[in-house]
C-alpha cells in the first residue's frame, strides 16, 4: 500500500512536525552520550589511558635513561597506531564507537591496560578496581545510548 498525498502543504506539515523532533533527539542523545563520556570516563583517561593513548602523549624528553626512554616511545608509538582517544567521544579517529566500546570493555575486564610497565616508565597512573567499574558501566550505557 503506497501512502499518496496530493497536498504538499501536508506534506510539510508532517515533516515539520516530525523532523526537528527526529534532529532534536539525535541532538540530545549525542550531548548527553557527551557529557556522560566527559564526567565519568574522560578523567579515568586521561589519568590513566593518556599519556599513551591520549591526543597529546606524554613526552619522554626528560628520561634520563635511554634505554627506558626507548622502551617508553616504542609504547606510545604503538598506543597511538592501535587505539588513539581524545577528550570526546566517539573518538575523532574512530570509524566504529561501538567496536571502541567493546574494546574498551574486552580490556577493562582482563586487565590488560594499562601495562606493568607503566609504573616504570611513569605512563599514568594504574587503574583502580572504582576506575574499572566506573569505565565499564559508562561503556554498557554508551552502548546502550549508540543502539
């Protein structure tokens, strides 16, 4: 069954109606995704995830033993290859927010990241088991906000 109108006025009627509201949600979903993202995960990042992952890594200018400062810059090189953040979300670089989401969560859980090393190489701060909760209950409800 095709819906035929013959009245444009009608026409733009409905879509007036309904298109600011369908832009308006979009709108408001996206800032609260925001503000959620910049109040609950942002300062974990960015005291934890940043200094390798982050848009500005830390610097390694003023290690004075090279051979850790090479360790440190082979680590951020390859954070910044893999999975490169920023101070929103979905991240600038990202072509998939929810495969983001899933990585984030798949790393949380098994406590892969931040490395050992980190502590070493002085890259953040380690992750602490209200960080980890925190991160994972905002990646379940960004999830649930992308759907």
């Amino acid at each position: 069954m095709m819906l035929s109108i013959k009245n444009p006025k009608i026409l733009l009627l409905v879509f007036g109606l309904f298109l600011p509201q369908t832009l308006l949600a979009d709108t408001t979903d996206k800032a609260a995704l925001q503000a959620d993202f910049s109040k609950t995960a942002l300062p974990i990042l960015q005291q934890s995830c940043f200094a390798c992952h982050g848009p500005k890594p830390q610097s390694t200018d003023t290690m004075k033993d090279p051979d850790l400062k090479k360790k440190a810059d082979k680590m951020i090189a390859k954070a910044q290859k893999d999975f490169s953040m920023a101070e929103t979300f979905p991240f600038p670089q990202s072509d998939e927010p929810k495969d983001d989401l899933k990585d984030i969560t798949k790393t949380v859980q098994k406590g892969s990241m931040p490395p050992r090393s980190q502590k070493v190489l002085n890259l953040g701060q380690p992750l602490s088991a209200q960080d980890k909760k925190a991160l994972l209950d905002w990646a379940a409800r960004a999830r649930k906000a992308l759907d």
